[in-house]
C-alpha cells in the first residue's frame, strides 16, 4: 500500500506501511539506503545532490526520481534520509529546521555513526521523528552496495518511543539493527573506524611493501592469509594472535624494523606502534611470555629513538 500525505501529524504507530522517501545527499550512502528501501516496498520521490558524480550516482542507483533542493525533498517526503558527511549534518539540520522544511510527523534519518539524535534537535523541535541509523559498512557507490547490506549490522539510535519503527526499517534493508546508546555513539564509530579504516591502510601499505620486495602478486599472496587472519580474530579474539611479537621473537622484530628503516621510513612509525599494542595485548593474554617480552619491548623502544 502506497503512503497517502495527510495535513494532520501522525503518531508512529498510525504512520503507514508504505513511505515515500526523499534522500538529501546523494553519496555512496543514501542511494543505497533509498534503494533497499524501495525493494521493500517503499517509493524514493527525491534526491538532492551537488557534484557531477552525485548526479551520477542518483541515476544510476534511482533512476526516475527527480532532482531537488533538500528543502524540496523534504516537501515531496515521508521518510527522508540525511546522508551527508558527519561535519556537514549539525548545519543542514538547523538549516532546514529554521527555514520551515521540517513537517511534523516526518522520519529524518541520519546515517552518520559519530552522531547519535541530539544532532536532529532542530527538526525534533520542529515536530520531525528522529532517528540515527548507521550501516556498518564500506560504500562503494554502485548497485552492489545494496547486496551488501544483507545481513550488514546498523547502529541504531532513537527515542525509545521510535525504537521499534528504527529496527524496523533497518530490518526492512536487510540488515541487522544493533541499539547504541546516545553517549556511546563517538566511541562506537571510533571502533568501526579502528578495524576498518585502518585495516585499509595496513593491507594497502603491506602491498607496497611486498611489491618492493619483489612480489608479483602481493594482492593473492596476502587474500588466504588476511582471510584466515581475520576469521581467527572474530572468532577467537587475541587467541588468534601469531607472529614475531606474539612469540616474543626481538630479533626478528629488530629484522624487520632495520629493513624498513632502509626501504620504507615511513612505514616504521606504524609497525611500531602496532607492535607494542600487539605486545601488551599478547602479554595480558599470556601467549607472550614475560621473560621475552622484555627484550622484545626495549627492541620497540630504541626502535623509535634509531
């Protein structure tokens, strides 16, 4: 059943099955997001974007839905998603509050994982339904985002009233909804940014390493290895950890920091400071033994001072 607009604000538990969604912002995010709601049965009616390749994207991902300003979005929608960059949400909120956009009874969702409702305020006063729903997942902005978020976990913020409504729509994309308190929102996007941004930087820069080194194909030397690396950390957590550090191998680990001292300086900085995490975390878990980590941490530290 398609939405009907109503003059009249609706509670949560009167709001209609079937929404009309609007998307301002159209990143790799809110394409997606508006897409998988439209394979529930949703209807994306509005897009809002600046760049060539928002543009782009929006064609691409929603054909036919016209191209609007955000305040138009917010006028043709029920469900409108704030998919814009983490810095850039708290002004478009209050800007789109002051100038009368926001309708009572109106889903704003945001998508930023720093941030949890306090940052729709604005739209809340407004008479706006706030909620914070954050997909766990790297974006590419193309149709196989949309496959991606099956099973994908979502923080999920809102007021308790609302919570149900939330859970809801994330399920309705297929994914997973996990409840983030308020308060806990920075720490929680601090941890996703942890494992997987960095986890970019350290296969990137393990590439370069191997290319240096000689390797052909460093891209299937390292697939198996960071595949079976990673599925041992999720199941076993520091259980899985092996190699030089976790042994309490110094001279390896001296090896290795004189070598990249000579071929890639700039990765030293890094290798040692996940060295020591990997030590205190190997040594508190006892597979590193005390006797060893010793040496292995005055190794690490002159490193630094080399």
């Amino acid at each position: 059943m398609n939405a009907h607009l109503s003059s009249e604000p609706m509670s949560p538990q009167d709001r209609p099955a079937r929404l009309t969604v609007g998307v301002v912002g159209a990143g790799r995010v809110g394409p997606a997001l508006a897409a998988s709601l439209q394979l529930a049965g949703h209807r994306p009616v509005a897009v809002s974007g600046v760049s060539d390749a928002s543009l782009r994207r929006a064609a691409a991902m929603l054909p036919d839905v016209p191209v609007m300003a955000p305040a138009d979005v917010l006028a043709h929608a029920e469900l409108v998603l704030l998919t814009v960059p983490d810095d850039a949400l708290p002004g478009l909120v209050a800007g789109l509050a002051e100038t009368g956009a926001v309708r009572p009874g109106q889903l704003l969702v945001h998508t930023s994982g720093r941030h949890g409702t306090a940052v729709l305020d604005p739209a809340t006063r407004a008479g706006g339904l706030p909620l914070a729903l954050h997909p766990a997942m790297t974006f590419t902005g193309t149709p196989v985002d949309v496959q991606r978020l099956a099973g994908c976990s979502f923080g999920v913020t809102a007021p308790q009233e609302l919570r149900l409504a939330a859970e809801a729509l994330v399920i309705e994309m297929g994914g997973e909804p996990e409840w983030i308190e308020e308060s806990a929102r920075p720490l929680y996007h601090a941890a996703l940014a942890i494992g997987a941004n960095h986890l970019v930087t350290l296969v990137a820069q393990s590439m370069d390493l191997l290319r240096t080194a000689g390797v052909e194909h460093p891209a299937r030397m390292l697939g198996p290895l960071l595949g079976a690396a990673l599925d041992n950390a999720l199941r076993s957590g520091d259980a899985a950890l092996t190699g030089p550090v976790a042994r309490g191998d110094a001279g390896t680990v001296a090896a290795h920091v004189a070598e990249l001292r000579a071929h890639a300086p700039g990765a030293v900085a890094g290798y040692l400071a996940m060295a020591r995490t990997t030590a205190d975390r190997a040594l508190a878990h006892g597979l590193l033994k005390p006797e060893l980590a010793e040496d292995l941490l005055g190794v690490l530290a002159d490193g630094g001072n080399q």
